[in-house]
C-alpha cells in the first residue's frame, strides 16, 4: 500500500490499498508525493512512526518494573488488578514457550 491515481497533470488524486488499473502506480507510504496528499508533514509521519515502534519497548519496560516491584516484594502481585494479572500471565507463558522453541525475544541482559 498505496497504489496512486494521478490526474493528467500526473498530480495524485487518490490512494488506494489495492491495483485497480494498470495505470495505478505503487509508492511507498513514506514518500513524499503520498505524504504531502494526505497532507502530513515528513517530521509528523517520522514522529508517528517513532511512537508506535517504542509502544511496544515501554509495554516492556513496565513489564519489568512490576517485576522487579514484586522480586523487591515493593507489591504482591496479588495486589494488581485481575486484569494485569492475566495479561502479565499470559505473556510470561509467550515467552517461556518462545525460549523453549529457541526463538527468543529477550536479550541475555533483559529480566524474566
């Protein structure tokens, strides 16, 4: 994605997500002809991106906060909502059965 439709003028006049003519022409999402037609500056489309990559390294490094709070006996982790609980389970197991297969997606210095 996208494929662009220009005008006779060769200027884009829409995106689509799929080929609909041989006329269609495929861009990446971050060139500049697609980013100024959906009217993001570059530096907003890059700070975007940046912001969705390191979503996932915090959801990590809260993940080892809490688990240092517990290892500290700071909190029980009894005392986290069911909830966090649960998610805090399930992806404890991911990872064990991550590690057993081989595939890991710790480092050798990150905890759990």
């Amino acid at each position: 994605m996208p494929y662009v439709k220009r005008n006779h003028e060769g200027n884009i006049i829409a995106l689509t997500s799929v080929k609909d003519s041989d006329d269609d022409e495929y861009l990446p999402t971050t060139s500049p002809e697609v980013v100024a037609f959906l009217g993001m500056e570059p530096d907003q489309d890059e700070a975007l991106r940046a912001l969705r990559e390191s979503d996932s390294e915090l959801a990590r490094v809260a993940e080892d906060i809490i688990q240092v709070l517990i290892e500290k006996q700071v909190i029980l982790f009894t005392d986290l909502p069911d909830a966090v609980q649960q998610k805090l389970v399930s992806r404890q197991k991911l990872r064990s059965l991550l590690n057993q297969e081989g595939t890991s997606l710790l480092n050798e210095d990150d905890l759990l």
